[in-house]
C-alpha cells in the first residue's frame, strides 16, 4: 500500500495564493524592466496586469 500523502494546506492554495503569485512575478519583472529602461517590457507588463484585473498599486514601486 502506498503512504498517504498530508492534504495541503488550504492557506497555500486557492485563488488567494494564486493572485499572491501573479502579484510577486509582476513585481520582480516590473524592477528588472525598470533597471533594464526596457519600455515594450513594461508596456507588456501593464497590459497582461489589465488583463488579470490587478492594478498597478499592488505591484508596482511606490513613486520616490
């Protein structure tokens, strides 16, 4: 018989987790782009945001 795996942690599932994720990958790729003066990078960046329904202030870098 094989051992039986621990069911997962409902707070490191579901759509919470997920949008957490999502934010996190926009913010790394947001720095690179800005450190990089890649314009089209963060142009794409603000259109996949859009199309996730996640507003700038959640992963962008407040202004200085």
């Amino acid at each position: 018989m094989a051992p039986h795996s621990p069911a997962p942690d409902p707070a490191d599932t579901g759509p919470d987790r997920r949008r957490q994720t999502l934010i996190a990958s926009l913010r790394e790729r947001f720095a690179l782009a800005q450190s990089q003066g890649d314009a089209q990078a963060k142009q794409a960046l603000f259109r996949e945001a859009v199309y996730l329904n996640l507003p700038p202030e959640l992963w962008q870098d407040p202004p200085a």
